[in-house]
C-alpha cells in the first residue's frame, strides 16, 4: 500500500512539473501588444481584434478593460463584454450642423425679453412679500409698546414677610437635644 502512494506521489509530481514548464513555455510565446487609448490608459491585448482579451496597465498589475466606448487613434474600441473586445470600427466624427450651432451660442430678443418680464414678475411679488412681512413687524413692534405700558401701569404688588410674631411652640418636635435646638432657632 505504501509503495502504490509513493508511485501515484511521484507520478503527481512529475505532472505538476511538465504542466509549469508548459505554462512557462506558453508565456514566453505570447508576445502583447501595448497601446494607448486616447485618454491616455495603456491597454494590453495579444492583438487588436474582435474577440481579443484586452487588459488596462497599472504599473505591475492587468486588470481587465470594463465593458463601454473606448477611442484609440481614430478607432472606437467596443467592449460589451468585460476584458473582451466585442469591435472594432473606424470612429464617425458627428458633424455639427452650423445653424444649431448658432441658435445655442445667441439668444433671440423674444426670448430675452421673456426672461425680462419674468424676472420683473419676481421681483414685484418679492416687493410685495417684503412690504407684508415689514407691515406685519411694524403691528408687532406696536404691540410690544402697549403691553409694555400695561405692565408699566400695573401696581407693585406687597412684598410678603415669612417671619412669625412671638415665640412659636413646637408641640411636633420632640424634646430631644435635637428638638430643643430647633425650637430654639424658630424662636429666635
């Protein structure tokens, strides 16, 4: 039994060391192209082409390029799946149309005039909201005086003394060392 683990070892070992030095051998084949997008992202791919695993650079480190749009040299680069250029295709310049142009840069004297009057509009409804609010602290301010003149008229009420005439005779306390004491001092 021994014997059949140390032979099926050494047959697991001598497949791990073929496969490395295959691996070793693939990676030393594949040569990849280095290119740089127009955003300035360095990408990786063996090729160019439909169906080519394509990766960003980071220093030492690939990471495959996220789905989307990517410009390269008057290229457009699709990416549908993530890491996997989907197509390639020339990049189509959008022609701007010159009179939509124009009509973005300029306002026309309408429109102008329409941005006036509701600008005018605003600040007459903020006029008339700020005369109310200073009509409504001026009734405020008013008030304030009379109840200020009514209290002013009010008669100062008596002060209260809290102190008892004549000698106070505890019948409560009792007539303990401590009792005597506190008798004493109500007296007093």
């Amino acid at each position: 039994m021994l014997a059949k683990i140390k032979e099926l070892a050494t047959e697991v070992v001598s497949l791990e060391t073929v496969d490395a030095e295959k691996i070793e051998v693939k990676a030393d084949e594949v040569k990849l192209a280095q290119e740089s997008l127009d955003n300035g992202t360095i990408v990786e791919a063996e090729s160019f082409e439909a169906g080519q695993p394509i990766f960003i650079v980071n220093e030492e480190e690939r990471v495959p390029l996220p789905i989307g749009e990517y410009e390269k040299e008057g290229m457009l680069l699709i990416v549908t799946e993530e890491g996997i250029i989907a197509e390639i295709k020339e990049a189509v310049a959008e022609e701007a149309d010159p009179e939509v142009e124009a009509e973005a840069e300029f306002v026309t004297v309408e429109d102008f005039n329409k941005a006036i009057d509701e600008i005018k509009a605003m600040l007459s409804n903020d006029k008339a909201d700020l005369k109310k609010v200073e009509d409504d602290l001026v009734l405020s301010k008013e008030n304030e005086v009379k109840l200020q003149k009514e209290l002013d008229e009010i008669p100062d009420a008596p002060t209260i003394k809290n102190k008892p005439k004549g000698k106070v005779k505890l019948n409560s306390v009792p007539k303990t060392s401590r009792g005597r004491i506190m008798e004493f001092v109500i007296n007093r």
